[in-house]
C-alpha cells in the first residue's frame, strides 16, 4: 500500500523522500481520526497529498488544513500556488483540504481546532520553527503526533528538536527516519523515555556531522 500512494506523488516537485512518506504513512495508518491533520509548509502539495490520499484511504475523515503563504522569507509569491490549487483538484482533494493561506506563526494564536498529526515543513529559521511547535503543539490531543520535517539537514529544525529531546517533560521521541523526527504528546515522561530522549539526542548529534551544522549546546 505504501508504495501504491508514494509512486502516486512521484511527479509532484517537492522535498518529501520514501524514508520520510514511510514514517508519515505508519503514523497515518495509527490515527483514530479523533481530531485533525495539519500540515505547515506545502510547496506543490507533496507530502500533504501523500498524508491526505492514506488517511482518506484509511476512512479517516477527519478535517486536514495545509497552512502555507506561498511567499519567500520576502514576503514575495514563491509560484508556487497555482501549481499546489492544479494539483489538489488532479487528486480530487479541493473540497477535502482547507488551505490557509498565511503565515503559521501569525494564525497559530487563532488556529483553535484540535490536532492529531502535526506535520511541520515550513518556515526553517529556529525562532519561527520554535514558535510553530510552541503554538501548534498545545492543540495536539493527548497520544497525537507531532512530525517535524529538516531536522539534522537544517540548523532551526535541528536545534528544536534537540531541545526538546534534552528537556521536554512530554513530548515522546519515537522514530527518526530520512530527516523527519516523530514524537507523540504525552501526559508525562516515564524515567524510560527519558532515557529515550535522550538517546535520540546523541543521535541528531552525530547525524548533524554530516552536514556541518552546529548546535548551540
Ligand atoms: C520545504 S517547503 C515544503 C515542502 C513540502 N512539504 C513538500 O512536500 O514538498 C517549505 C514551504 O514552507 C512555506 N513557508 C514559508 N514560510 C512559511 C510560513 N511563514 N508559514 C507557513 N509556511 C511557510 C513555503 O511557502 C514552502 O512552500
């Protein structure tokens, strides 16, 4: 199945390798549908096409929102909205993704609906990727997933997910694949996890080596 939706995206341009579509289609296929799925950062609508045909295929019908200006750091168009509008309507997605179209740092005090599966491939500067987590993650539901995307290839994903692995006292680390961090929301950390954290810690650690990237602690 998971090779039936990621050859269906093969053609759409955008940042989204097999190893991470398999992490994002084994979390997909865990959601109880309780609550929504949003993406921050869509570009031609890769990986949020991908996330939405296997959750649909799945009978999830829960509500999925892309946020995404389609402007550069700039504020000017990136060109890229009328490719994202073309391809949800080829996949016959237009009336099942609610896109908005604005920065997610100004809308995140506003966004009040509950959240599932977070998936964060947006605005890469570390103050901006923290905020998006700081603001989206408090709508994620107890046991909800929340995905950060660039981690160990760009310094502000990195260094977040670093952080929260070294002091968060509810937010799971699970899984690192290809350059996506998987972590679940939890009531609270066992000695266990905390361990675990901090073993994938040591992992972002080395990882980040290959790309020249330095840590601030
Ligand atoms: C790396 S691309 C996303 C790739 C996409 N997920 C894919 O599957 O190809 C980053 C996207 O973040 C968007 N972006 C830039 N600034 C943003 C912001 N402030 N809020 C939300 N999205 C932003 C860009 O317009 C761009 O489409």
């Amino acid at each position: 199945m998971f090779e039936k939706y990621y050859n269906e995206i093969a053609n759409i341009e955008g940042w989204f390798a097999k190893e991470d579509a398999k992490l994002l289609f084994e979390t997909i296929n865990k959601l109880k549908g309780s609550a929504s799925m949003v993406e921050i950062g869509s570009w031609c609508g890769k990986s949020l096409i991908f996330s939405a045909l296997a959750a649909i295929n799945n009978g999830n019908n829960c509500k999925k929102y892309s946020i995404d200006p389609f402007t550069t750091s700039k504020d000017e168009p990136n060109g890229k909205y009328e490719t994202f509008i073309e391809n949800l309507k080829k996949y016959d997605l237009s009336d099942k993704i609610v896109h908005i179209k604005e920065k997610s740092n100004d809308i995140g005090e506003k966004f009040n609906d509950n959240i599932e599966f977070l998936f964060i491939d947006g605005f890469h500067v570390y103050e901006y990727v923290k905020k998006d987590f700081e603001l989206f993650s408090k709508r994620v539901i107890e046991n909800g997933y929340i995905l950060i995307h660039d981690v160990a290839s760009w310094f502000g994903p990195t260094q977040l997910v670093y952080d929260i692995a070294e002091t968060s006292d509810n937010m799971k680390i699970l899984d690192f694949a290809g350059q996506t961090v998987l972590m679940a929301k939890v009531n609270n950390l066992s000695a266990e996890d905390k361990a675990r954290n901090r073993d994938f810690s040591n992992i972002i650690k080395n990882k980040i080596e290959t790309y020249n990237i330095k840590l601030t602690k």
